[in-house]
C-alpha cells in the first residue's frame, strides 16, 4: 500500500505561515507566543503572592521615624504693672492698667500720681507695684519730672529725698546717695516745728522746679521709677 505523501506544495506552505494559536495553551509558565513581526514577547503578567521570598539573611527593613508628640502651644506672657517688661519688648509696663499714669523714658518707666498721698504712703503704692519713689540723677531727668508735673497742673511734688534716721544726710529712698542736686537757695533747712525730713520739686512761681524739703506727713501728688531695663 502506497504512503501518502506531504503536501509539499507552495500554496501549502504559504497557508501555514503566520498562523498563530488561537489559545496560549501549549506556551509555557504563561508566556505569551512570539509576535509575526519579530517584536518580543510581552513579559508574562505578575500573579499576587508569586514574589520571591526575603532572603533569610538580609536585615528587616527599618520601622519609619516616629513624628515626636506636639507640644501645646506657648501662652504669651501678660504685661501686669510690676516695674518689669513682661512680655520682653523692651518697654516697661506698657498697656497695662496701674495705679498712675505710666510714662516712658530712655528706657526707664515712671508713675506720675495724681492722686495725694504723703511721702510714706507715696513710698508704699510706689513700691507695692515694683516702683519706687523716683530717684532724680541728672538736670535732664530732673526737667523731664518737672514737666511731667507742670503738663497735669500739679503742686509741689514728693520725689524720694529723705534725711528721715540721719538728719541733713539726705538719700534717695532706697539708701542711695546724692549725685545730683538741685535745692532751692537756702534749702534744705529742717524749718518748721517737725523738722523737714522729706524733699519735693516745687511748682510755684520763683521757686518751680527747685528742691525743697518739707514735713512728710503733708499730702501731695507724687512721681514714681521703676529700675531701668538691663
């Protein structure tokens, strides 16, 4: 019996080329056939769960840094009528309420009272807020006093002179000595019944802005000072 032979003709050959199968069935590992056009094959899509295993000697990998816990936020400091810049703006009670009007100077704070006390009682509301009695060191702070007074109106006005304890030592409130005087001719003088213990910058004509020495116990408007800022 004769073998059938292979069709070896042309138009055999020309039906099988570029036919491709109509399945990926028979490519293995899921790979996809090769293209006529002689374009490689597009890599085989991942499957979940298919990556390769860490290898058991290689180091974790590092946990991220953890954000540190948020601080609550600073409350700013409040000014309060202490003698003291508060809040650090380089300005010495200011828009707070004391008892006196706050008024400001190269640096320095000073209370101008209208209110009448005598120099003890003075002394006291002045030290109660971080004040003193003002302390006059100069001719300029002295005319600054002077027309801090003269603006208001005011009479004559108790400033920190005192020879209360050692009289005709005169000092400044808080023990300081004199640098800087400016009494009135004649004065001090200790006049009166119960001697003058306590100092003043006058208002009156003739005499306005000179010292003068007078009983403490008399009621009268009176300026305070805080220390200067550092």
């Amino acid at each position: 019996m004769q073998t059938p032979r292979a069709d070896t003709s042309e138009d055999a050959l020309v039906g099988t080329v570029g036919r491709r199968p109509t399945s990926d069935a028979g490519w293995g590992d899921g790979a996809r056939p090769p293209t006529t056009d002689g374009e490689a094959p597009s890599p085989a899509p991942s499957v979940p769960g298919s990556a390769d295993p860490p290898d058991p000697g290689s180091e974790p990998p590092s946990a991220a840094p953890t954000a540190p816990p948020s601080q609550p936020p600073t409350a700013p400091v409040r000014e309060t009528c202490n003698g003291l810049d508060d809040d650090g703006n380089d300005i010495i009670d200011d828009l707070v309420m004391c008892p006196c009007d706050v008024v400001q100077r190269e640096g320095h704070a000073y209370l101008v009272c209208s209110v009448r006390k005598t120099w003890p009682e003075g002394r006291m509301l002045c030290e109660g807020v971080g004040y003193k009695l003002v302390q006059v060191d100069d001719a300029r702070e002295d005319a600054f006093v002077f027309g801090e007074m003269r603006m208001r109106g005011f009479g004559d006005t108790w400033i920190g002179l005192t020879d209360q304890g050692d009289e005709g030592a005169w000092k400044w409130s808080d023990g300081t000595a004199l640098a800087y005087t400016h009494w009135d001719s004649g004065e001090p003088n200790n006049g009166g019944q119960s001697g003058e213990d306590c100092g003043l910058i006058m208002a009156s004509d003739g005499r306005a802005s000179e010292w003068d020495d007078r009983p403490c116990d008399g009621p009268r408007t009176f300026v305070c000072e805080a220390a200067p800022l550092p």
